[in-house]
C-alpha cells in the first residue's frame, strides 16, 4: 500500500482529538470529595470487674479521613499509529456554513451545492443529496465504493489499514512502505488536552501526559478539621469517678474534646491520643451478667460509633473445665483455664506463695487435689509465673498478670487414677493463692459415656 492510499481528512474532523479526549474523561466520575472522620475504638481494662470494684475504659482516637487524591494532570496522550480495519467511509450529508457567506451541502452528491433558504439565511440538509455509496478507508480496496453507514466494517472494504489515533490529524493514514508498516511520525500530537480532575476539569491544557499543570489547578482546600467530641455512656449500676484529658460527666454520659487529630498511630506519626475513665460498679450489680458500652466521637463531617465492649461483671470469666477419664488406666487428666480478678485488699505473690487447686461437690467430696509449696513457681522477670513437671501429676500452672489485680490462670495434670464426679454435676473449683482464696461454681457436662466432663463459662 502507498502512502497515498490514506484518505484526506476534512478539516472539521482534524480538531477531532481534543473532542475525543474531552468525551473519554467526561464520561467518568468525578471523585468524591473525602470526609475527615475519627475512628473511635473501646476497650475495658481487667475482665472481669468484681462488684464494687473499678472499671477502667480506655478510648483510642484514630484519624480515618482518606487519602489526598493525586493533584490534577492534563490529560494529553501522545499520539500512535494503529493497525484497524477498514472501514467505509460515508457520513451523512451535512449543510455548513453561516447566514453572511452562506451555507453548502458537505459530505453530498451535490457538494458544494446552495443549500441556504430564507432571509436571513439559515441551514436546511434536505437539499444535499446522500451519496449513493462511500468509500473504502484504506485497505485493498482503498478508495473504491462501499456501502455501509459511515465507520462501519463492510466486505467491501476488506483488510486492515495504519491509522492516527489520539492526534491532531485524527484518523490520517499513517502507513509506510509496501507492505506498509506503522508509521508514527505520521501522527500530530494534540497540542492541547484536557484537566483530568479539580475545578478545571475538562478544560484544556497544554502539558504532556499526566503531567501537572497550572492549567489544571487542585480542588480548593477543604475546611480545616473542626475539634472532635467523644461521648462514653455511664452504664446502669455504675458511678464516675474521674477521667483524663479534661473528661466531664454530666450523670449520665462522660464528654470529652479533643483537638483535631492528624495522622497517627503509624511510624514515623505520633501513638493517637487515648481517653480514660474509671466508674465504680456497684456492690449489688448481678454477679455473672455483662456491662455493655459503646463511644461516639463527632467531628465536623459527622458521628463514628465505637465497637460494642462487653466486661463480665463477677470474679471469674471465661473460665473452661475439662476432666477426662479414658478407659486406659492411669492415664486420667485435667484441664482448668479462667481469667479472675482479685477483690478489694487482696494481693498475691505467685513466685513467694503456696498454691492450691481443687475441684468438689457433694457427691464425691474433694476429687481434685492438687498443691504447689511456695517458690515452685518460677518469674520471667515480669508478670508471667510458671511451674513444669513430668507426668504423672500436676504438669503446668501459669499465671499472668492481665492488668492490676487482674490474671489468666492455666492449670494442666496428666496420668491420673482419680475419682470421677459421680452423679453431682454441679461443681466448686477452689484456688487457694497464699492466704486468699478464691472459689467458682460450674456446671459439668458428661460427655463420651462419662468418660469425659466439660463445663465452660464466659
């Protein structure tokens, strides 16, 4: 194919690009604008809260608002030569022109012709006469009739042919030699595109692709963050008693604000902020029930509701049982989990103290008896105790301290010839820990033909 295969294109279909590219981001959304919101997050410190004891709840604040969009580029791609098929060029007839010089038909069997009626002058298309077939663009059989709606795929126009695309002189042929490469040199780069985002969006441009440009400034700046209110209800059955960070309780909620938060919490920013409050739970409140709580904070782009916290109210909590009896001899074992809270005046000294577990009801008395003298378990240095043995026996016993006067306790034995619970399955697990002693009533569940018996408490 020779390069004089190209069709000419009309001048009023070269400044064709800049319409393309105006369309093609037109067509999308524009980006919504991002909301500065505060994450609030609650936690309760030590679980469970004996009744009349402390309750500490901590807030954390974490900045939400999304990411700054990228600043506005002018949206201008450099012009290719693309292998397309041929397709049959034939548009409509059209009438161009004004009402001083005069309008003639374009794109007719009559081109050229008068196609102006009236005084003054106004356009009227039914006097140019359609072609009576198009021709072929490019291809073997380049400039032959074809008769398709203009750009459409017709066995008349077989092959493929090289056009510009996003140029100046779109759709030009931009082939070369025989057989014809691409050839994009061919191609005019637009001198212009269009802002991609921001107040000028779709407007012109003149930068390369995806570049910034004054001609496409940013979006105004929003408003500067407002402060931040955090609201923490006073559950029934408790009393406040102070909060951190200028917290004030009205009887009935506990109101903090806060600065606007920046960014925080992540390496290189600093930790966010934390609010603590301490309530008194009543010495009446339900043993074994829950206290739910749930914060608000509320910026100037509107109210983010914390998780819904849950704390045991009691001694114990999320305690798990578990005694098993196989039918090979000497090989019985015990498995006691818990977390507890210690009462008002009493301390333990793990690595200092005599320790002792037993689990009793009233059918078989104590059937479960296991005791450490004092110093048997060993510190890490900090908050964990642990003591290990060889079966049979008592295997393991770790304390850790959770938060003051708070601890999770784990107790294992192994290669055991004990009594079963009998036919009682309401059990008392007794913890004695130097001079305190702590006691907790469970209910057995028989499983395996009592082979097995399993009590589990939240």
């Amino acid at each position: 194919m020779a390069r004089n295969e190209g069709i000419v294109i009309p001048a009023k279909r070269a400044h064709s690009a800049w319409s393309w590219t105006a369309a093609l981001l037109l067509s999308a959304l524009l980006p919504a604008s991002a909301a500065a919101l505060t994450q609030p997050t609650l936690v309760h410190i030590g679980d469970p809260v004996p009744p009349g004891t402390t309750l500490t709840y901590q807030i954390t604040l974490t900045d939400i608002t999304p990411a700054a969009p990228p600043p506005p580029t002018c949206f201008n791609p450099p012009a290719e030569c693309v292998e397309t098929p041929v397709t049959c060029s034939n548009p409509q007839p059209s009438c161009v022109g004004d009402s001083m010089s005069g309008f003639i038909c374009q794109d007719a069997a009559n081109n050229g012709a008068n196609c102006g009626t009236g005084m003054p002058a106004s356009p009227d298309v039914s006097l140019c006469i359609p072609r009576s077939a198009g021709t072929c663009h490019g291809g073997n059989n380049n400039g032959l009739p074809c008769h398709a709606d203009d750009g459409a795929l017709t066995t008349d126009c077989p092959g493929t042919t090289f056009l510009c695309k996003r140029a100046f002189n779109e759709d030009d042929y931009c082939g070369t030699g025989n057989p014809p490469t691409p050839d994009t040199d061919f191609c005019l780069d637009n001198a212009t595109g269009v802002c991609d985002a921001g107040p000028n969006y779709g407007m012109p441009c003149t930068a390369p692709h995806r570049q910034p440009t004054p001609d496409c400034p940013p979006a105004v700046a929003p408003a500067p963050p407002t402060s931040i209110t955090v609201v923490l209800p006073i559950p029934t059955g408790t009393t406040f008693v102070d909060a951190d960070n200028g917290g004030m309780s009205d009887g009935v909620n506990i109101t903090w604000t806060v600065p606007p938060l920046g960014a925080c919490g992540v390496f290189p920013n600093p930790p966010c902020p934390v609010l603590t409050t301490h309530l008194t739970v009543s010495p009446l409140f339900p043993v074994d029930t829950f206290i739910q709580n749930q914060a608000t904070a509320t910026d100037g782009d509107g109210t983010v509701q914390s998780n819904v916290d849950s704390v045991k109210v009691g001694t114990f909590a999320g305690s798990r049982l578990t005694l098993r009896y196989p039918v090979r001899p000497l090989h019985d074992s015990d498995l006691y989990l818990t977390r507890f809270t210690l009462l008002p005046g009493q301390s333990i000294d793990p690595a200092n103290e005599a320790f002792h577990f037993q689990v009793s009801n009233l059918a078989r008395g104590t059937f479960v008896d296991f005791s450490l003298p004092a110093g048997a378990m060993q510190s890490n240095g900090g908050t964990a105790f642990l003591y290990r043995a060889s079966p049979p026996g008592l295997t393991r016993v770790a304390i850790t301290q959770l938060a003051p006067s708070n601890y999770s306790l784990g107790v294992r034995a192994k290669k055991l010839n004990q009594v079963d619970p009998g036919n009682d399955f309401n059990v008392t697990v007794t913890l004695t820990l130097g001079d305190d002693i702590l006691t907790q009533n469970l209910v057995l569940r028989p499983l395996r033909h009592n082979r097995r018996f399993s009590a589990v408490k939240p």
